[in-house]
C-alpha cells in the first residue's frame, strides 16, 4: 500500500470518526458528501500530499490548498445536502481540519 492510500483510507475513517462525533443528526449525509468530495478532489490530494512529503509545501500552503476547494465543496453540499448556510461551513470547516490533520499525520 502506497503512503497515498494509507492517507486516503485514514482520511475516509477519520472523517467517519468525526461525522459520528459531531453530526450524529446527519450523519449518512456527510460521511457520503465527504468520501464524494474527497474522490472528487484525490487528483490534487496526491500532488499536495507527495509535496508536502518532499518539504516542497508548508502546512499553511495545504491548508490554503484545501480551503480553496471551499466554493466547490459548497456547490456541492447545497445541491446533495440540503443544509443549511451555518451547517455547510461547520461541515467544510470539518472536512479541511480533517483532511489537513491526517496529511500531516502520515507525510510529516
């Protein structure tokens, strides 16, 4: 297994751990947005990843990395979801300290 898939798949369980944690209420809605939206953006988490592996990228540039697909996960949850605006940014903000904190865990 690569370093990329061990981060993926941690990615994809620590989201469940989360959703479990503080969306009980909606929980199915946002462990399948989140795994949508992780695989949506995958491409670009393996290229982030691998230059944060290599020193090449801080993790104040993942962050913003991450946050930049903010427009794109909101487009996305308003469609699927059905939340509500306040929900939505709880949700995205859960997604990118997430996925920032698992890329740090397994490429620093």
């Amino acid at each position: 297994m690569s370093k990329f898939d061990e981060f993926f798949d941690l990615l994809k369980k620590y989201l469940v751990d989360e959703a479990k944690k503080s969306w009980d209420d909606a929980f199915d809605a946002v462990k399948n947005f989140g795994e949508a939206f992780f695989h949506t953006i995958k491409d670009d988490l393996d290229k982030w990843t691998q230059a944060l592996a290599e020193g090449k990228l801080t993790q104040e540039e993942l962050d913003f990395l991450i946050k930049s697909k903010k427009e794109l996960m909101k487009l996305q949850l308003l469609t699927e979801a059905g939340l509500t605006k306040a929900r939505i940014e709880k949700l995205q903000n859960t997604i990118i300290n997430v996925t920032v904190k698992t890329a740090l865990d397994v490429f620093k």
